[in-house]
C-alpha cells in the first residue's frame, strides 16, 4: 500500500442495511456498533504496514434509507473509539473514519461524526433518488409531450423528439444529482470558497 500511495479503507462491524443483495436487515442490534478495541486492533494490524488507511467503524449506520426512528445512529462512539486510541497512543485523533450509509442522516449526525474523524462519507442511495429525482420531475412538467413519438398539447401533428431525446432527461438528472452532491459537500465541510 505505501508504496503505491494507495489508501486503503477498512470496513469493520456490520452496516445494516441491504446493499448489492446481501440482506443485514436481520442482524442483531448489537452488531451494529464496533467497540474501541475492535478498532483499535484494526490501527494496530494496518499502522505498521502504512498510515495511509481509514476504517469505517460501525455506529448503528445502515446502507440505504429507513423511516426516522428505525436507525438508532450513534456518531458520538466514534469520539469514544478516538479517545481509546488517543490513550494508548498519546497523540489527538490518531483515527481516520469513514461514514458508510450516510445517505438520509440528520444534519446533527453527520456534524457528529465529522467531529469525531469522518473523513468521508457514502451517500449513494441519496444521489440514485437525485438521479431519478430529476428524471421524475422532468417527465411530471413534460408528460404530455412524452406520450408518442407525435403529438403533444399544441397539437396532433406536433413532434416530440425534443422531449424524449435521452440527452434532454439524462441531463434534467445529470442537473438534480450534482445539487445533492453540492448539499453534500456543504454537510461534509468540503467546498471551494
């Protein structure tokens, strides 16, 4: 890894969820949450080979999004995950995280767990409903124009190839998924000033 630059990012515990057909929708709660001294076993089998590594801790984060109240986040155990760290190595924030399943957190949340080290977060079920978002709205303003290949509101004869043309929706979800990376990016403290 050191030798190549190559940054590596460890996944430990169990992101609830079901994400590219594996189902942890059943796993036990318990499971959800790492422990300071999983995590810190991951510092101490990857800090010799190289520094450059994150782990992606688990704290209750569940790939996709679920109705408010069914994930009980807890970003503050990454603070306690960090403080175990910091003791055994007496240095401040010796952690690097990553947030999986981050898409539909509250603000408060992902505030939380910047703090505590996050320095990246998956968001991939939020930016798909982005994409799909504008391609949904897109069809909603036009549908009249999206019903034939001629035809449409102004008239029988009229075309309509401006409208189905894959350039013109692709382009409406191209439009309303970079505003969700740019809500993002504002979350994650991560914009060009």
């Amino acid at each position: 890894m050191a030798p190549m630059k190559c940054i590596l990012e460890m996944e430990i515990g169990i992101t609830g969820g079901i994400e590219d057909g594996v189902d942890n929708s059943g796993a036990a709660k318990e499971k959800l949450y790492s422990t300071p001294e999983d995590v810190f076993k991951v510092y101490e089998g990857l800090n010799p080979i190289s520094s450059m590594f994150t782990i992606a801790a688990a704290f209750g984060n569940v790939h996709g999004v679920y109705k408010a109240g069914n994930v009980v986040l807890k970003p503050e155990l990454l603070g306690d995950f960090q403080k175990y760290a910091e003791e055994k190595l007496g240095t401040s924030k010796p952690l690097f995280f990553v947030f999986h399943g981050g898409s539909g957190s509250e603000k408060h949340h992902i505030a939380t767990a910047l703090g505590n080290g996050v320095v990246k977060m998956n968001v991939d079920t939020d930016t798909q409903w982005a994409y799909w978002e504008g391609l949904l709205n897109f069809y909603k303003k036009k549908e009249g124009y999206l019903q034939g290949q001629i035809g449409n509101p102004e008239g029988e004869d009229k075309p309509n190839k401006s409208y189905y043309d894959p350039r013109k929706w692709i382009r409406e979800s191209e439009v309303s998924m970079v505003k969700r990376v740019k809500e993002s990016c504002a979350d994650l403290k991560n914009e060009n000033a």
